[in-house]
C-alpha cells in the first residue's frame, strides 16, 4: 500500500470532538449528550447503538443542528470534510443539510408530507441545493427511485404518499436522502417501524447502494444484533455518553464495558435454551437532569466501585497488543481481569 | 410483443387529495344537500334586487298582513311589505354580515393564532391568556356595550359631518349598522379561530415530515408554504364553514334583540323580532324569516359535518 493510499483510507469525513448538547426544561437542563467524540472515515459504515433517551439520535442531530427549539449544542466541534461547521450560520446548515449530510428516518409513514407528489418531494432538496430545473430534476428522482428499487418509477414519481405501502415509502426516503449525492448518510433506525422482512430488505438495500454510492454511513439504532455483518464499527452509548467504540468483531467477540456485555447477553440465540429467562440490565436508565458526577452506568453495574460514582471514566485506548488498536472504552474497572477473577 | 402489449401504459389512476376530498363529501348526502342549500342561499343573496316581485320598502297599505298568495308567495306584514322580497334581502343582510364576520375575525384569529403556534413559550402563554380572557366576556353583552356606547356617537359625527358638508356619504347611516355588527361579532369570534390555528400550526410543527424536509435543507418560508400551510387548512375550512352558519344565527339573534341591523334594512333577526309580536293572528309573518333561518343554519351544519369528514384523515375508514 503506498503512502498516497494509506493517506486516502484514513482520511476522515467526520470528525466530532467534546460535543455537549442539553435542553431547556422546566426547572434547569436535561443534559442529553455530555461529551462526545467520535470520528468516522471516508467510506466507512459506524453503527451507534443504545437504549432509548441515551442520545445517540440527539448526537447525531447536533450535528447538523437539526434539533428542536428547546435544545442546544454548548459545546464541541464538528469537523464535516475537514469544514467546521460548528460555528456555521443556519444559512450555511441549510446548504450543508440533504446536500452533505442526508438522513434518513425511522418513521416512514409520517415522514412524507401527504399534500406533495413524491416526486415533488424528491426533488424538495435538489430543486434549492442544485438549482435544477424541475424537468432535470424529476429525471434524476426517476432514476434515483429506480436504484432503491423502485419499479416503474415515472408513474410513482406522480403518486400521492398514501398510495405507496410503508416499505415503498421508506424507500422513498433513503431516495430523497441519497438525491442530493450526499458524502455522509445519518439512518436513524430506517428499519425500526417496519416488520422483520421488510426490514431485512431495507438493510441489504442500504449496504448494497453503499458499495455503489461509496458513502459514509451511521446507523443509528437499538438493536445490536442487526448490526452484525452490517456496519464496520459500533460506538455504544449510555446517558448522554461513548462507553465503549470498536471494530464490530471485536466488539462482539471482546467487549469491555458493562453495559455493553449486558446489551449482548440480552440477545436471544439459537443456543439459549427453551424456557430460559433472557439475561436483562437490571434498573432504569440514568436520570439526564444533572451534569454527570460519575459514570452514568454505575447505578445498574455489578462491577462497581467508589471511583466509579465520582468520576466520570473518559474513553481510552485498551493497552497496546489488543487486535483492535481503535478499541475504546470508558470504564474504571478492567471487567476482563475482574470476570476471571469472580 | 406480447409482453409490451400485457403491459401496456400504466393507467393514469393517480387523484389529488383535493379530489379524493371532494369525492367522500360528494357521497356524504347530507352534505351534499347542505351544499346545495348554501350555494341557492349565495345566490339568491348574489342576485337579489332581480329576483324579488317587489322592493322591500314598498308599502302596500290596503294589502296588509295578507296571508301568502299568488301575488305575496309568503303574504304581507304589517306595512303591507312583501315577506318573499323580504326575506331574499334578508339573505343578502346575513351573508354580508357572515362573510365580513368570518373574514374579520379570521384575519385576527390567524394572525394572534399563529404566532402563539409558531414562537411558543411565553408568547404562546400570552396568547392563549389573551384567548381565554375574550372569550370568557359573555358575548352578548360586548356587542350590547359596543352599539350603545359607540353608535350614537358615530350617527352623531356624521350627522354633524353632513350638515357641515352636504357630503351625501355621511346622509345614510346604516351602514355604520354594518360595521358595528361585523365589528362586535369579528370581535367576540375571533377567539376560537385563533385557537385552532395555533393549535394545527403546533401540530403540524412538530411532524416527522417537516424534520424530514428541514433535513433536506428546504429554507424556512418553503416549509411554511409547502408544508405547514397544505397541513392545517382542513380544520379552518371547516370552521370557516360552521362559523359562517353561526355568524347567521348571531346576527340574527342580535338584530332580534335590536342591537344588529335595524329596521328598515330586513335582517332575519328583526323580521322574526317584528313576527313575534302578532304571530297568534298572523303566524306566516313569523314563519317566513324564521324558516330562512332554520334552513339556513341546518345547510350550514351540514356542510361542516362533511367538509370535517372528507378532509380529517384520521376519519376516512
């Protein structure tokens, strides 16, 4: 490999640091993502998992700033393609949102506007970003529906969203996201409100138009178990949180954070035996109304200690000699030394 | 070959939301009866002075409260006026009064109404005050305040302004009548206008589908146009609908009351009003007026039940 190429592997698309994001509620702040740092290479697919309310979605909105009135990013720097546009005006997001940056959303049923043509709708964002005339336009939304797998394409193009089925329409939206020819691609659980085939149909469509389209993806979702053989890194997030990051193999096979060891044995295998109760993270997720003191996992964690309920443990590197040298995570106790031991 | 021919062109089955509404209020028979109940109503109002035998001034005093006949179809009144010719004026009086009504108050309803929809917060908790304290102000009495207390005045400054001027503008009042009518009612209307506009617009602000746009990048004003507006019209179609049948029976009963339209100018209200007084002797002077109105109230309500089912999705089945 010559310098020239290791230079173009590892050039990076995204590159997040300390980012904090909270909102305005009644009495004082909900802190909903407390420094987070990530990055993501050109080409690469991340996978963002964790439970509901732990931020990952609220992450990713940062962003692009794409949050709702009540909330604010207070901290951090987004570097998109080496630009920061942490600073950048809403004029300069708006041209950075669907022609950068698409997303892709989970709730296809209520994320097209039933008064608009789908094919007015695709070509909502081209039509502003790259001043097409509207013939051009409907031209590249036929082709783009065609590539989603989407048959006779001209005619849908003049459908209304309540004449296409939930699969069709989710569809549409990974349609209307890749129009603009975006570099980085934000799927927030595209697949979550769809049933299991169609699901599946929906990911494979995603990897296959990723080896097509050379796009960078974050798939943002619950559900660990749909991310194997799919994305090429997952970051696990808790309360507002990174707790651990790694090459999905070795996140799988090694993992060293708690909660992330609880999110693997929830799964259910072909192995588990019939009539078992499936192992659960037993209490509630953390309480957001208070900057963190301590790790935000500490409260459900068996492996507890003082230092954990009062400091927070940033995101390291595991000691060299690991087979992952990306492998990161944010826990005061080595759980692998600790397991053997118990 | 074949296979073109077994494909062939897709048919053209596509229909636009408008028309699909259209098509579920055109199988709505009572709506469709109060459809046209309403369109006869805009036209006789529209057309009026060419539809009616007599003037609605014309006296006829040897022809006094005649019962209804070939000449009088709905008979005379006590002036020995036609009650038909009557009536049709009528119609003109309550579809002014309606139409300025429900256009006054939704231009300040829309406009108090979105801005507590859209900016939130403590704009939003003054609006909703502001909402709140109107229309806990029992109607009546605002638009009783409102004609004694500004009327006078008013028909005293252009009587004084016709004597200084000779203008012949300042010569007929009665539409200082008008204007305090639509004024008071725009006034007393208002309220429920604004709340639901602010309440579509909060709505309609938060759906998945106007993230998804906002995430395409589609500049502000386009999502307010594209989006927002497509989005919550259906209710204040429908409002707009009742409202102009409420506005009716208000005028009505205001000029019933003798704080609306006054006599000679025939309103509905007053006609029922001047009815009541000899309806033992001659009940088609009360009949009349008080028909129109119930007709016209019923059509009305019709309309808005059908307009609400055809364009609130949440009821197609």
């Amino acid at each position: 490999m010559s310098a020239a190429e290791q230079h173009k592997r590892t050039e990076k698309i995204l590159e997040v640091s300390n980012l904090h994001t909270r909102f305005k509620v009644r009495d004082g702040y909900l802190y909903a993502v407390n420094g987070v740092s990530f990055s993501l290479d050109k080409g690469e697919m991340l996978g963002v998992v964790g439970e509901s309310g732990c931020g990952k979605s609220i992450t990713m909105m940062s962003l692009i700033r794409l949050l709702p009135p009540a909330a604010e990013v207070t901290e951090g720097t987004v570097l998109l393609d080496g630009q920061d546009i942490s600073q950048a005006s809403s004029s300069e997001i708006n041209a950075i949102r669907g022609a950068k940056v698409g997303m892709i959303f989970q709730d296809p049923m209520t994320s097209l506007n039933p008064f608009m043509k789908i094919g007015d709708q695709l070509i909502e964002g081209i039509r502003y970003h790259k001043k097409l005339t509207r013939v051009a336009a409907l031209e590249k939304a036929a082709k783009y529906l065609e590539l989603v797998g989407i048959s006779n394409p001209d005619h849908r193009l003049t459908e209304y969203p309540h004449q296409l089925s939930g699969g069709m329409r989710q569809r549409v939206m990974i349609a209307m996201a890749l129009i603009g020819e975006p570099d980085l691609v934000i799927c927030d659980e595209p697949s979550t409100a769809l049933d299991v085939t169609i699901q599946a149909q929906i990911v494979e469509l995603v990897k296959e138009l990723r080896e097509k389209l050379n796009m960078s993806i974050i798939w943002i979702t619950h559900d660990l178990s749909l991310l194997a053989g799919m994305v090429d890194r997952i970051m696990v997030m808790y309360g507002g949180q990174v707790v651990e990051e790694a090459v999905t193999d070795e996140l799988y096979r090694a993992p060293r954070h708690p909660y992330t060891i609880g999110l693997l044995k929830s799964i259910p295998s072909l192995k588990t035996e019939a009539g078992s109760r499936l192992p659960s993270i037993g209490g509630a997720p953390p309480n957001l109304f208070a900057e963190p003191s301590g790790c935000p996992f500490a409260p459900r964690c068996s492996f507890r200690t003082d230092r954990c309920t009062r400091e927070v443990p940033p995101l390291t590197p595991l000691q060299a000699g690991e087979s992952d040298p990306l492998h990161r995570v944010a826990c005061w106790v080595d759980v692998q030394q600790q397991g053997a031991a118990q | 070959m074949t296979e073109l021919a077994i494909q062939g062109p897709q048919e053209d089955r596509q229909i636009s939301l408008v028309q699909d509404a259209f098509a579920r209020l055109a199988a709505n028979k009572l709506a469709v009866l109060g459809m046209i109940l309403v369109a006869v109503l805009f036209i006789i109002a529209a057309f009026g002075p060419w539809l009616t035998p007599y003037d609605f001034l014309d006296q006829d005093l040897m022809a006094r409260n005649q019962p209804p006949s070939w000449n009088h179809w709905f008979g005379t009144d006590d002036l020995g006026r036609d009650i038909l010719s009557r009536v049709i004026y009528g119609a003109r009086t309550a579809v002014v009064v309606a139409f300025s009504t429900v256009f006054f108050s939704l231009i300040i309803g829309l406009f108090i109404g979105s801005i507590g929809g859209y900016f939130g917060g403590k704009v939003d908790a003054f609006v909703v005050w502001l909402i709140d304290i109107t229309m806990s102000v029992p109607s009546l009495l605002v638009v009783i305040v409102i004609n004694v207390s500004l009327k006078p005045s008013m028909v005293n400054w252009m009587d004084a302004k016709f004597m200084e001027t000779g203008n012949e503008f300042y010569r007929n009042t009665i539409w200082v009548d008008f204007i305090l009518v639509f004024g008071s009612m725009a006034l007393i209307k208002w309220p429920k206008a604004a709340r639901i506009i602010r309440g579509q617009i909060m709505s309609v602000r938060n759906k998945n589908y106007v993230l998804a746009a906002e995430a395409l990048g589609v500049s502000t004003p386009n999502i307010i146009r594209r989006y927002v507006i497509p989005n919550s019209i259906g209710p204040v179609i429908v409002y707009i609908s009742a409202a102009l049948g409420e506005a009716m029976v208000l005028e009505s009963s205001f000029s019933f009351l003798g704080v609306g339209v006054r006599p000679p100018i025939p309103s509905w209200g007053n006609m029922i009003s001047d009815g009541l007084r000899v309806w033992q002797l001659y009940p088609h002077v009360l009949a009349a007026p008080a028909a129109a109105l119930a007709v016209v109230t019923i059509a009305f309500s019709f309309l808005g039940d059908g307009l609400n089912d055809a364009l609130n999705p949440r009821q197609w089945k």
